[in-house]
C-alpha cells in the first residue's frame, strides 16, 4: 500500500493513497497521531468515516515527519565515488542528519546566503525501518523494514567540504525531503532495481538503478544494526548515484525559484522548489 501523511488542522494524519475512478484519493484512517504514533498503537488500519479526498485537494507531510534516526550513506554508487575522485568504500560510510531536516512533498528548500551559496541535489532510496533491530542477520534484514520513500540528501557544498565532516551541511533546516508517500514492502518486495532519478528544472541529472548500489539495502540493515539498535521509523537514506552538481565542469547548484524533482521507479515523484533568502 501508499502509506500518507497528510495535514488537517496544521496536524499530520494518515491515510492510504487508493486509485479509484474518479483520480487518485486519499483514504483517511481513523487514528490520531503521526506514524510514529500509529506504528506504536499497532498499526491499526480503521477507515475514517469522513471518506476519502482527492490527493490533489490534501497537504501533503513528509511520510515519517520526526524519525528517532536518519542514518545516511556516504559513496554507495561506484560512479558516484568516481566522479568526487574518491575510492570505492570498503565498509559502509556512515553519517547523520538531523531531523529538523525533514520536509515533505510540495515544501520548500530554503537557505540563506548568508549561511550557503552552494546547495547541491542527491536522490536517493530512503528505508523506514518497521521493528526493533539489532544484530539482525543479512537474510532477515529485509523483514525489519516497513517500506521505502524518495528522499532528497541536499547538501551545502562549501559547508560540508569546509567543515572536513559532513552533518552541519546535510542537516540545514528543510535539507531532507521526502515522500510523496511510503510504499510497503508487501508492494515493494525487492529495493535493489529501482530506477532513479533527478531532475533539475526538467533536465535530466542524474540517472541510475538502485541494482548499482555497492552495499544493498539488506546488508545496510543488518550492518548498521550490528553497531546500533534500530527503531521503528528510523530512516537510512542509501546514497545517491553519479550526476551530483558539485562535481561537474563547471559545477550546477540550486538557485531560487528552482524545482528538484526526485523520481524513484513503483514509488512515485517527489517534488520540492527551492527558496533562498
């Protein structure tokens, strides 16, 4: 299923993307509270007797809009670690970003310039973790997910070469996008060939499948989860393939008023304009 956070009364609530006749709607579940919320009561699947709505006509959030974690992958693309002249990672490089970085489908990318002048674009698989993990083997890891969502890895450049580590320009107020929805594994069985894709403006960025990922989701999960407990609605954001901005001749960084769009294949397109002020 198409898992939905969506707002009501400036509060986030849940629901089920359906297609019907009449368009895409938005099923509404009977659960108050976010998905964090909802994974903790069960996972209860009531209808809301309001009915559904048409998705164009709902706000949409971010599909998990306060993870305990958000656990990114540096380096997960051959090509990608090519292109930055660096060597093909032995182990998974690991960081964070903060979670005030989280934004949804629709919302805005805002800098200013007094902080960054060069904001960069990264699409990437994002796993939300479904239950507790922890020092779970290769073959189960895949059962601890709950399901996948597009996710943007922005990136201020100048701040996180300057800084010679990573999580102050990963983790800029709005810097982590994602949605439009979640997908269950149960309709998502297999993470590992998956188009991706971002586009700037309609141009073509970047273009890769997630086949081409050195360490796949599954041995993602059960590493991380060797070196620390996984909860449920944590996010790994798996890394981004080759076509970065920052490191083409001469280098593209987003400017105001542009559209990034983040396309993921039996996902969906998520979509955000950036704002510099």
């Amino acid at each position: 299923m198409k898992l939905v956070q969506f707002y009501r009364e400036k509060k986030p609530r849940l629901g089920i993307a359906v297609e019907e006749k009449e368009g895409e709607m938005v099923l509404p579940l009977a659960f108050e509270g976010d998905f964090i919320d909802w994974l903790a009561a069960g996972r209860p699947m009531a209808a809301d007797p309001a009915g559904a709505q048409p998705l164009e006509e709902v706000e949409l959030a971010a599909p998990v809009t306060r993870p305990g974690k958000i656990i990114a992958i540096g380096l997960n693309y051959l090509e990608h670690a090519l292109e930055g002249s660096m060597k093909k990672p032995k182990e998974p490089l690991v960081f964070a970003k903060f979670s005030n970085a989280v934004t949804g489908p629709g919302a805005e990318i805002q800098w200013s310039l007094q902080i960054t002048e060069k904001v960069d674009f990264e699409a990437e698989l994002v796993v939300v973790i479904g239950e507790r993990a922890c020092n779970v083997p290769e073959k189960e890891a895949l059962n601890k997910v709950f399901g996948y969502t597009c996710g943007n890895d922005v990136s201020a450049r100048d701040l996180q070469f300057g800084d010679k580590q990573w999580v102050r320009g990963k983790s800029l107020d709005t810097f982590c996008p994602l949605g439009p929805w979640l997908v269950t594994t149960d309709e998502l069985k297999n993470p590992q060939n998956l188009s991706i894709r971002a586009r700037l403006n309609g141009v073509l960025m970047q273009e890769s499948s997630t086949a081409n990922m050195i360490f796949p989701v599954a041995e993602l999960v059960s590493y991380l989860s060797r070196h620390f407990t996984l909860l449920p609605g944590d996010l790994i954001m798996t890394g981004t393939p080759s076509g970065v901005g920052v490191f083409r001749d001469p280098p593209i960084f987003m400017a105001d008023g542009d559209l990034i769009e983040i396309e993921i294949e039996k996902i969906g397109t998520l979509r955000n304009r950036c704002r510099v002020y």
